[in-house]
C-alpha cells in the first residue's frame, strides 16, 4: 500500500513539472513574440532582401570568405536600392521647405496675390477674397507636425538597421538553416 502512495505522489510530482514546463514554455513564446513584433517588418526587409541579392553574394563567396562576402553585399545594396531612397527623400523634404519658405516670407504677396487672383476670376465681382491668413495657417500645421515626421523617420532608419543586422546573417548562415530545416526540422535548433 505505501509503494502504491509513492508511485501515484511520483506520477503527480511528473505531471505537475510537465504542466509546469509548458506553462514556462507558452509564457517564454508569448513573451518572445511581444520581443519580436515590432521588428518583424525589418526582419522580413531583410529576408526579401537576402532573397534578392543571394545570387550576388554567392559570386561574392567565390572570392571572399563568406562574412566579407555577406558584408559586401550590404553596401552594394546600401548604393543600389537604399542611396537613392535617400537621396530622393532629401529632395522632397528640400522642395517641402522652399515651399514653406515662399509662402511665409513672400513680401510683395508672390503666392497670395496669384491664388486670390485665381479665385476672384472665379467669384463674382461684389466677393473679396483673402487667402493669405488661411494658406499661413495651414503652411503653420505642416511645420508643426514635422516633428512626429522626423519621429517617424527615426523609426525607419533603426528599423533599416536592424534589416541590415538580419540581412547579414540571412546571406551568411541562410543556406546552411535552410538545408538543416529540409534535412531533419527538429535539429534546426543545433547550427553546428
């Protein structure tokens, strides 16, 4: 009777570490995918990037080894797809600004004198129209919400970083996963 009471007291002791393991086990998964989640743009960036230029990076491994070859590829893609993303930004921004410029330091009207010109061609005669305080006003609202622009332009680039970060390792241990992941999935988790 007493090995009966330890055997039934073991087989509970097992089930509560079982229950308890995969209690830890879902916690841990949940906990990691709030980690991830934010990231998971970048880290798809960086594996349709690692897609697009793993051609290049296997010519490159022909020469280089394969962490100069992976490093390689990402300031070729850093010129060819990022620099002109870049460039074309700076220039809008630019445009933006002399935009904003004209209309806030326009002396002898300029801007204001053509669009209530436009607008009294329109109009009756007996209607006067001055625009001048509503386009100030609305020039004012585009340069006070530049500052959640510059916010957001911030966020992009930490998570152009962190797709660059991803990219590296996709182009360099990316075919080795994947042939561990083909070859048997439940030692994907050993890399050696």
């Amino acid at each position: 009777s007493l090995s009966v009471y330890n055997n039934n007291t073991l087989m509970n002791y097992r089930q509560v570490q079982i229950y308890f393991f995969l209690a830890l086990l879902t916690g841990t998964l949940v906990l990691s995918s709030f980690l991830f989640l934010p990231h998971t743009a970048a880290l798809v960036l960086g594996g349709t990037l690692g897609v697009v230029f793993h051609p290049l990076y296997q010519r490159l491994t022909r020469v280089l080894s394969p962490s100069f070859a992976s490093l390689a590829t990402i300031v070729v893609v850093l010129l060819v797809a990022l620099l002109p993303l870049v460039l074309f930004s700076v220039m809008v921004f630019g445009e933006a600004r002399n935009v904003y410029l004209q209309l806030s330091y326009s002396g002898s009207g300029g801007f204001f004198d053509w669009v209530e010109r436009a607008a009294e061609r329109v109009l009756p005669g007996s209607f006067s129209v001055n625009v001048e305080p509503y386009l100030r006003q609305f020039a004012g609202i585009i340069v006070d919400n530049l500052g959640s622009v510059f916010s957001g332009f911030a966020s992009v680039i930490a998570a152009g970083f962190i797709g660059l970060f991803a990219l590296y390792y996709f182009l360099k241990d990316g075919e080795r996963l994947v042939l561990k992941a083909i070859d048997d999935p439940y030692k994907l988790w050993r890399l050696s």
